[in-house]
C-alpha cells in the first residue's frame, strides 16, 4: 500500500543571530536585478528595511517598495492594491522585477506569495483557492521574517481574507515556496509582548496539530516533539522580558520548526476554525488559537493513539496515568499557559457572538486544514467544539 510523505520546505533557510549577513552570497548564483520588496509602514519605521535596501544596493539591484499591507491579515485588497501599485499592468510587474522580498510576519509573507502568484498566473487570487492551482511557478520570493510564529517564511501556503464572502481562503502548491527563508533573530527583538503571545500559541498549535494529524511522519513528529518542548520552557520567558535572548532564540527556532510541520504534516480543525474567526472578526490567530486547541484535542482524541497523546502530555512535563487524564492535563496546560501570557481560554471573551457559530461552522468545514484532522467530524460537530469553546 502506498504510504508517501512529501517533505518540502526553501531551498535555503538562514536561521540565527546575524542570519541576513549570508543573504548576499545566497543571492548572487540567482544573477537578479529588480526586486518589489513587500512590506508594512511599521516595518519601515523600525529601520528593517533600510537594513535589506542597503543589501540590495551593495549587489546592484533594483528596487520599489510596496509598504501599504496592514494588519492583521492579508486580503484580497492588499494584493489587488500592490498589483496596481505601480500603475503599469501586470505584464510589466511581471517583466520588471525579478523577484519579491517580502519583510514582515506572516500576513507580508502571505501577501508578497499572492502578488507572485498572480503576477506570473494571471487573473484574480482568488482563481488559485485550494490544492495546487497554479498553472506556473510564481515570481520567485524571499521572506525575511520578523516575527516567529506564523511559519508562512517556509510554507507553500498563503492565507487570504476574502471579505466580500467572509472567509478566509488557504491557497497551497509548492510553485510559490519561498526560494530563501531568513529568520534573524536580530529583526525579532521589536516584538510587543501581545504578538509574541499569540505567535507563540500559533507555534504550539501548528506542534499539536501537526503531531496529530494525518500527514504527520517520523520527520514532522520529531519537530513537532521538539518545538513544543521549546515552547513550553521558552515562551513565558520571551513574553515576560522582550530582552531574554535564549527565549527568543528558542522561540524562533520553534517558529521555524512549526512551518516545517504544518507545511508537511498538515493541521487541523483548530486552524480550520479559527481561520473563518479571524474572518469574520479580525481577531488575532494566536487568540483564537488558544481558546480552540483544548476542545479539538478533546474531540480529536478518539482517534488519537494513547501513546501519542502520552508523548505530548511527557513533553510538556505532565505525567499521566492514561488517555483521558492526559488529554486533561494537556487542556489544563494549555489554558494556564495561555492565561500567563494574556490570551484569551474562551471565545465569548474575545466577543465571538453565538449567532455567528453556524456560519462559523459552514465555512470551517470546507476549509483546507479540515482534510488533514485526525476524527472526521460534521458540521455539527465543529459547531459543538465552538459551543464549548464559547
Ligand atoms: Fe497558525
């Protein structure tokens, strides 16, 4: 029977304390000359992309800077405003700049995908929704990371906000991985305690559900053991003192991991769910992601072999007796740490309406990360775990 595991992630990935010192020497076999660097306002402002302009310069290449993405998610808007940025047409963006580099956190990484996924397929983002769409490889991008969490500097997947439906689309296919990841812990000292938080919880999300989930392989469950390990002794320190270089380290080296796993292992209904949540609200991921993962590990444990679920449990430095007092050590777990660090454990807290839970549930049944769910559930059964979670 076949049983195949894929594992892709860039071709080159700089990760460290002075990582972007290699980038030169990286770029220079790829002979480019124009460059659309990605980026926000804030970005700017914290001088990160002077630091990449200046790298730019000494290699003689080209560049614009598209600054308009806002937070906290890329839309379909951001894209559609970047494409038109310039004002001269597809083709041109196409023909002119040879690659992007985008600088930020996920939502840039995940715009700068959609600007390079259009600029060489044509038509709209929206045409490229799901499992392997594209018809040509997009432009080629860099993404330079600045926070460490959302994985998306070495995923082949893009998350957008289509406001007009109300959902976030996941788009995936290998044809628009970043060629070079850079993780310089140097870019992430800047992070507010609120955003290391939630990328923090992001990253134990992306090692549970990964773990658990129907592509996992030895590969993915040694990162996945091995950045919740990270998480669990690092992230209550990196919150607390900005300034702890170990912790941020470790959490970057986490953040790292947890795009590798759910690049290859795939994830679950919790992102599934809170996906449509950050929809529909703008509430911020890592929130929602807090306030979910307790009652999809409780549903998804029935399909979950006890000796995974005791790895976890052992990894957090739990001990267990069985499954069941596993699973609720690890709910507990979670929940303690997500209060220390100021994160929501229910979703009513974060204004989430009950009125919502049934659009909620439509939309996170369709959504990608569903496929890869250990249980298969129902409609009305994801509408349960958000009623628990409420
Ligand atoms: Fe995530």
């Amino acid at each position: 029977m076949e049983n195949i595991h894929d594992f892709r992630l860039p071709a080159i990935n700089l990760i460290g304390v002075g990582a972007l010192k290699d980038l030169p020497l990286e770029l220079i076999p790829y002979k480019l000359s124009k460059a659309l660097i990605v980026t926000d306002k804030n970005i700017i402002s914290l001088g990160h992309v002077e630091v990449v302009e200046k790298i730019l310069k000494d290699l003689s290449i080209s560049y614009d800077i598209f600054d308009g993405i806002l937070h906290p998610d890329c839309t379909i808007s951001f894209v559609e405003d970047a494409l038109t940025y310039f004002k001269k047409g597809l083709n041109i963006l196409k023909r002119d700049y040879h690659f992007i580099i985008s600088i930020g956190g996920g939502t840039n990484h995940d715009c700068a995908k959609g600007i390079a996924i259009v600029a060489t397929n044509g038509g709209d983002i929206e045409d490229y929704e799901g499992y392997k769409k594209l018809k040509k490889p997009s432009l080629p991008v860099i993404a330079i990371n600045t926070t460490s969490g959302s994985g998306s500097e070495v995923s082949d997947s893009t998350i957008v906000r289509d406001n007009s439906r109300r959902v976030k689309m996941v788009i995936t296919d290998p044809k628009m991985m970043p060629i070079i990841s850079v993780n310089d812990l140097r870019f992430m000292t800047t992070m507010p305690p609120k955003i290391t938080a939630n990328s923090g919880i992001d990253v134990l999300t992306h090692s549970i559900e990964g773990f658990v989930a129907i592509e996992a392989s030895p590969i993915t469950d040694t990162l996945a053991i091995n950045a919740l390990k990270l998480v669990f002794e690092y992230l209550r320190r990196a919150y607390k003192n900005g300034n702890d270089m170990e912790a941020r380290e470790k959490m970057m080296f986490a953040g790292v991991m947890g795009g590798m796993i759910l690049n290859n292992a795939g994830l679950g209904y919790v992102h599934s769910m809170s996906h449509q949540i950050g929809a529909l609200y703008e509430e911020m991921h890592g929130a929602c992601n807090a306030a979910l993962l307790p009652h999809v590990l409780e549903f998804n444990s029935i399909s979950i072999p006890e000796e995974r679920i005791l790895k976890i449990s052992e990894t957090m430095g739990v001990k267990a007796t069985n499954k069941q007092d596993a699973i609720n050590k690890i709910k507990n777990g979670i929940q303690n740490l997500a209060e220390d660090i100021g994160l929501p454990t229910h979703l009513s807290s974060i204004g989430i309406d009950k009125d919502d839970l049934e659009l909620l549930s439509k939309n996170a049944e369709k959504d990608i990360c569903s496929s890869t769910n250990p249980r298969r559930g129902t409609f009305v059964d994801i509408m349960n775990i958000f009623k628990a979670a409420m």
